[in-house]
C-alpha cells in the first residue's frame, strides 16, 4: 500500500479472505486486482497476469493478480505493490 501512495495511486481497497471462490469473490466486488497465494492465482485466476511479491516479512508467497483487461492505473498499482517495473505474465 505504501508504494502504491507513495506512485500518487490512489485504489480503493476491499480486504477480505479469498479461498476456494476467488474468482467468484473478486467479481462480485468488482475488483480490478486481488492478493492471493500462489496456489490460488494459478488455480483459479490463470488467465489473469500476475506475479509474486518481493521484500516481505511473510512465510508464504504473495502474488498480486489482476485482470487481464483492465484500466492502466490498476496495471500501475499492481506494479507498485508489487515493487518491480514492467509488468510480466507469469505462466502457472
């Protein structure tokens, strides 16, 4: 969230647990990316770009994943959580 601040991107975010109705759950909120664990990208998020988090303190992968066709701001933010620069497909 501090990256995304800190490159002027202003998302609205929605937290909440996906597990085994990700996709479901992102679509009914309208959501334009999600976090997720690898596992749940690849399983039912496939044909959304995604790609792993860097530099946190956690025990487990994080990806943020995103729509495949959506505005450039979210296609930005996601670059900014994820703190790399030119975003890439991450085939699962």
């Amino acid at each position: 969230m501090a990256a995304a601040l800190a490159s002027d991107i202003r998302p609205q975010w929605l937290f909440t647990h996906f597990v085994e109705h990700a996709r479901a759950c992102a679509e009914a909120a309208e959501a334009e990316a999600v976090v997720v664990g690898s596992y749940t990208a690849g399983r039912q998020l496939s044909d959304w770009p995604w790609r792993p988090l860097t530099g946190l303190s956690l025990a487990m992968t994080t990806w943020v994943v995103r729509q495949a066709d959506t505005r450039t701001v979210v296609q930005q933010a996601a670059a900014a959580i994820a703190g790399q620069g030119e975003e890439q497909a991450v085939v699962a």
